[in-house]
C-alpha cells in the first residue's frame, strides 16, 4: 500500500500553537508491502535494514512503524517491509507517510477496513506518541491525499488554493541533511522568547495567502521564510536557496520543522537556474 508526502506552503511551527497551516500532497510516495511470516519481520529497504520484531524495538529507526504495529494490536506474525521514493526526514512527511502506509496495508492485510477518518487519527496518534507534540497537519494531509487548512487540530479542504499554486511550477530543493530532529526543533521554537509575535505575524500571511492570486503567494512565501528565519529554525544553506530562487522571480521557503531539509521554490525556472540551483542542493524535485 502506498502513502504520498507533504509539503506545508504555510504556517509550520505555528500550527503547533493553534494557529493556521496550508499543506499539500505530492507526488512522492512510500510503498508498505505485507506478506504472510513464521515470524514478524519488518524490513527497511532503503536503509538495509531488516530485524525481527524484538530487536526493531531497540532501534530508533523502527520506532514509527512499531508504534503503528502496537497500537492496532494485530496478534498473526508477518513480514512488513517498507521503501520509500521520499528523503528521509528532510520536511516532506517521511515519517507521516511511513506510518499512514503501514496501517494502510495492515487494514488490508488484516480486512480491518479502516476508513480514512479512522487511519488519519491513528496515525496522527502514532506520531504524537512516537515524536511528542505533532499538529495533525502531516499525516491528515498524507491520510486524505487532498490540500488541507489546519487550525487548532481541525481541518478542512482547500482544493482552491492548491489549484491556485498549482498553475506555476513547484520544485522541491532538498538542500542538505537536517541536524536536528523535528521534536528537537519544536524544542528551539518554545524557548524563543519573542514566538507569539512571530507567530501572530505568520497567521496574517497564511491567512492572506489563502485567497491571493499565485505571483502574491510567491512574495508571501518569501516573508514566511524570514520568519522561520527569525524563529531559529532556518540554516545558511535554506537560506542561500531561497535567495537564489528569489533571484530567479519565484517564490521560495523552507517547508516542514527545518533546521536543514528542503526548500519549496514555486515558479518556473529555465534550464540555466535549474543548473544553478542543482549545483548548491542534493537533489531538485519537480513536485
Ligand atoms: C513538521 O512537518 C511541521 C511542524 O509544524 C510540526 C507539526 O506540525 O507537528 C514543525
């Protein structure tokens, strides 16, 4: 079974404090294959991992699909085995889109029937206990596969404004490997004394960008950076990107908890910029 990612256009961090974010799904995605077992195995591919279920539990990369496996209380053993096109831990809801992939191919495997409702609250459920405090932002983004407004763990659909960003193109710079995991980040963000201002001035962004055309959501991205920026959570290298692509007329921030991971850049670049680009990241996505 597979599950896509995410990316958040706006609000990240402050989603965490009740205020408002806007995510979309893309189109990279994690597959979950299960298969009858003597033993329950569970098996990484893209880390070259594979370990039984006792040893998984000591090792912190399982962590996510354990708690998954846990929580649905499935008793038959079986061997799980996960691989995923999305860099691992860089913003794009790697781990969201790990989890809503495993309890969707145990709802098969098992014929529990899990309806979409009940996959996003158990996964969001398994991030909180995995990660501590989590929005619902990535894995009810990821479970419903449609654009969503999140605000105060609630959401709602907003096809509009994905079919408004989508109108230009949308890459995904992944720029370098964070240092930082996101429980570490949300961390930093509740020590910054002055984060309520910031977080009063990203709400005002957000809020407009829902119903701006596509060149003023490319400016609103712009200052949705400087924010993260002040917040502590952006690095020199998302901060060199986005004023690349600025440089190039697009719109650009860092997307997810930051610290490292990837930028968004939303506009159309020729072949020389993608270049330019290319040469200062790890990869470039077209999303
Ligand atoms: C992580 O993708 C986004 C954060 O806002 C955390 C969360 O919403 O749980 C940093």
């Amino acid at each position: 079974m597979k599950a896509k990612g995410k990316v958040i256009f706006f609000g990240e961090h402050a989603v965490v404090y009740g205020y408002t974010a806007l995510s979309i799904p893309i189109n990279l995605s994690t597959n979950v294959n299960i298969k009858k077992n003597d033993n329950l195995v569970i098996e990484l591919k893209n880390l070259n991992k594979k370990l039984g279920f006792e040893e998984a539990k000591k090792d912190n990369d399982f962590r996510y699909i354990i708690k998954a496996i846990e929580l649905l209380k499935v008793k038959e053993p079986f061997f799980l085995s996960v691989s995923s096109e999305l860099p691992v831990s860089c913003g794009l809801g790697s781990s969201a889109s790990v989890v809503v992939a495993t309890i969707r191919a145990l709802s098969k495997f098992f014929n529990l029937n899990l309806p979409k409702e009940e996959i996003a609250k158990l996964s969001h459920r398994v991030e909180r206990e995995v990660q501590g405090k989590a929005s619902i932002t990535d894995t009810y983004t990821i479970s419903y596969e449609r654009a969503l407004k999140i605000r105060n763990n609630e959401f709602s659909f907003i096809d509009e404004f994905e079919k408004t960003v989508r109108e230009e193109k949308l890459y995904i710079a992944y720029v370098e490997e964070r240092e930082m995991k996101t429980a570490d980040l949300i961390k930093v963000v509740s020590e910054k004394e002055e984060k309520e201002e910031i977080f009063k001035e990203i709400e005002e962004i957000t809020r407009e960008a829902l119903s701006s055309d596509v060149e003023r959501i490319k400016e609103l991205m712009l200052e949705n950076h400087k924010l993260l920026d002040k917040l502590g959570v952006s690095t020199k290298g998302l901060n060199r990107v986005v004023r690349l692509a600025k440089k190039f007329g697009c719109g650009a921030k860092l997307t997810g908890a930051g610290g490292g991971g990837c930028v968004i850049i939303l506009g159309d670049l020729n072949e020389e910029e993608k270049e330019l680009i290319e040469k200062i990241v790890k990869s470039l996505y077209l999303a």
